[in-house]
C-alpha cells in the first residue's frame, strides 16, 4: 500500500529526471522511481480496520422482547406466569385489589392554586450582573430594572430575595422587592444598603414595564380628606395606572412587619402589633403585673 506522505529522499528521487527520459513519460518515471524503494515503507498494517470498535457503553443494545428463551429475557418477555400483570396492564396505584390506602386515611394536606409563584433572585447573582455592568447600584433598584436587565426571566406574581452568596456584596444597594428573606436584609444592610418590600402583582409589575404606572413606595392614603387631592394629582400625570395596595390579612400583616421591611410599617403605633387581631401589651401594663406578683403574698402551708 502506498505511504500518504513520501518521505525527503523518495521526494529527490521523484523530482529527479530520468536519464532515459525521452524514452519514458513522466508518469512511468514517477512510478519506476516508486518501485524501487523498499517494501517497509510501502506496506501498512491493515488489521487496523478489524480492531475497530465503539468506545464501552457508547452503544447500548435495546431490550427486543417476545423473541423466545434465546432473546436473553425468557420465554415470557420477563412477564411471569399467567397473572393480571402478564395478560393486561395495570395501573400503578394499584394495590393487589384491597382498599386503597387513600379511601382509609382519606387525603391530607392540599394544593394552594392561589399561592403566589415568586421569581427568585440570589444576591450572588444580583453582584454578577452589577459586575457586568448590567444594572446601575448607585441608583434605586425596582422590578422594572430586574426585569428589563433579563436578570428575571419571566413576570411573575412577584420577586423574593434569597440569601445566596450574601458575603459577596461589594457595594451598598437600594432595592425593592415583592418579599426578602432574613438572610438577604442581612447581607444588604451589613454593605450599608436598604431593603424594601412593597406589594405587587403580575399586572401591576406589567404595566410598569410597558409605561402606564409609577412606581411609589407610598400606600394610598384613606379617607375622604385624600380624594380630592389624589383624584388631581393623578389627572396631571400621563400614567393611568397606580401601584396596588394589598387586600388580604396574610399580606396587610406580612408588609406592615418592620421585621420584612414592609412599605406599611410607617403605620404601626407604639407598641402595636403587626397582626390585625391581637395586640402587644404596653410597657406599663407589663410593669403593672411584674409588681402584683412580687407583691402578693405566698400561701403557707403544711404540703
């Protein structure tokens, strides 16, 4: 077999003219030349070719049932004998014909189908994208920002912030977000940040992106004083839409707690409680019952 690439000398004697060659055509003198060299380097192993083979686990066979004992899988097709499971199919919650473990304990639990679904967004991530260039720290960061910076991938109900990577905070931030866990008002405010959690919607974050609301961390004052001013203030403006306010307990208490951060804990009075339906004791009343204990007297007695 004939060498891919001639070697220096087979080469000189390729180039090399005959001395007979008006006798011959270069092409015969090509391959005299050819032919005098030594068999070592004109054969090639050709037992390359049988060697050949997929690398292990590349190919793996498929599973050919109903070719009888021969086919590896048994003259049943790994079926069994006789039975429901070799004549139909049965279902997988199935339990051999005895009453369903489901029709005993009955169902416990349930699924919250109006459970708002919140994007998350890590603070190791939030440092990436500020590394990037991506969003600007020294001004306020909103949802519009998260979202148009693609750090969002989709509008949801709302946007959490996680704790993930809170040590990597080079820079102090203002952000405002749906909710915020302990971990990550940690890691804002040890940089000298501010974190705010204000209620949203999946519309109300739509309409900001597209330019028909505001967005204000401020809730919408009550009462009939505030008609009058906040009808004409909202005629002066080009948005149609202002931010939404929640409506439900669970999200008055959740941003009324200074502990979430939450834009309605302006609202709370000394001593009062986030929560709608109980109150936190006065200083003097705690002070009140710690004096009536130590002031009544023990009851003596012989047992």
């Amino acid at each position: 077999m004939v060498p891919r690439l001639l070697s220096s000398s087979l080469a000189a004697q390729c180039c090399r003219t005959p001395s007979n060659a008006s006798s011959f055509s270069p092409l015969a003198a090509l391959l005299a030349n050819l032919s005098l060299q030594p068999s070592s380097q004109q054969t090639r192993q050709a037992s390359v070719l049988s060697r050949l083979s997929n690398n292990p686990g590349a190919v793996k066979k498929r599973k050919r049932v109903g070719r009888g004992p021969s086919s590896g899988h048994g003259k049943t097709s790994g079926r069994g004998h006789k039975g429901q499971g070799q004549h139909g199919k049965v279902n997988p919650w199935f339990q051999g014909g005895q009453t369903p473990l489901i029709v005993q304990k009955g169902r416990h639990g349930f699924d919250n189908l109006r459970a708002p679904v919140m994007s998350e967004v890590n603070l190791d991530k939030l440092q990436s994208w500020i590394d990037q260039g991506r969003i600007d720290p020294t001004k306020r960061i909103t949802p519009k920002e998260l979202i148009e910076s693609r750090l969002v991938g989709s509008v949801r109900d709302g946007i959490k912030l996680l704790a993930r990577g809170k040590m990597s905070l080079k820079q102090p931030i203002d952000i405002v977000a749906s909710r915020a866990s302990a971990g990550a008002i940690e890691g804002i405010e040890r940089t000298g940040g501010k974190v705010l959690t204000r209620y949203y919607t999946k519309l109300s974050m739509r309409r900001l992106l597209s330019g028909e609301s505001v967005h204000t961390d401020l809730p919408l004052p009550q009462g009939k004083e505030y008609v009058e001013k906040i009808v004409d203030e909202a005629r002066k403006t080009r948005f149609r839409y202002r931010l939404p306010d929640p409506t439900s307990r669970e999200d008055i208490e959740y941003y009324r707690d200074p502990a979430h951060r939450g834009y309605l804990s302006h609202q709370l009075k000394e001593g009062e409680s986030p929560s709608l339906y109980f109150r936190v004791p006065s200083k003097e009343k705690v002070k009140k019952a710690e004096a009536e204990e130590v002031k009544k007297p023990k009851e003596e007695s012989m047992w």
